[in-house]
C-alpha cells in the first residue's frame, strides 16, 4: 500500500509540474504575441508618410522611389520623424512633395499630359495635333 501511495504522490507531484510547464508556456505564447502586436502597431516610415499624402501625393512618391531611391528612403524617413513628432501636420499633396524633393535637389520627373477640349470632350493633346496634321495632308 505504501508503494501505491508513493506511486499517487508522485503522479501528483509529476502533473502539477506539468501543470506549471503550460501556464508558463501559455504566458510565453502571450506576451511574444502582445510583442508581435506591438510591432505590428509601429508602422514603418514610408507607412507614417503615406498616410500624411494627399492629391497625387502617391505618385510623387512612388516616382521618386524609381528614379532616386536612395535618397528618396533618407526623405522619407526625416519626413515621418517630423510626422511623428508632430512638427508637419498638414496633409502633403503632390505639388508640396515635389517642391520638397526639387528643393533639396532631386529632380523628379513627372509625366504629363495636356488635354484640350474638343467637341465637349477632353482630348490629349497630342491626339488633337495628331488627327489635325493629319487631316490637313
């Protein structure tokens, strides 16, 4: 009988360490999940700058990243410290971001497109030459 007691206290002591091993599991499992979560909360710079973008902000941006892309991530990140920080508050659209990379020296080419209206409609100018010296001949 002694043997099955000592069996039972030693199942007991066996299943709490088990016990213990999975709440301190468990509380491992949560905390690098509040970890990742946190993480996942701090948005990266570019992140931080594009939610600050208006009107064509984008496309600025993004032909900035093609044509310069080294100094456009130094901008980039200078810009979402003044974001975060709150020294630039208002909303930065296509025209402002432009001025800013012009202003510090990099020239980013934008495409543009004229369009001239024709009959009601808009039409690219360069479709309007095209069918006039055309029709001329």
């Amino acid at each position: 009988m002694s043997e099955d007691k000592d069996l039972e206290r030693l199942q007991a002591k066996r299943l709490e360490e088990m016990r213990k091993n999975l709440s301190s599991q468990q509380e491992k499992e949560k905390i690098a999940a509040l970890q990742k979560e946190q993480k996942d909360k701090k948005s990266s710079p570019r992140e931080i700058v594009i939610k600050q973008l208006g009107y064509r902000g984008l496309e600025v941006l993004q032909n900035a990243e093609y044509q310069f892309p080294k100094e456009t991530e130094i901008i980039v990140l200078k810009l979402s410290e003044l974001i975060s920080s709150g020294d630039i508050t208002e909303v930065l659209d296509g025209g402002n971001l432009l001025e800013l990379f012009r202003s510090v020296g990099i020239n980013v080419r934008m495409k543009t497109k004229i369009n001239v209206e024709k009959d009601g409609k808009f039409v690219s100018l360069s479709d309007k030459l095209g069918k006039s010296s055309s029709a001329d001949e």
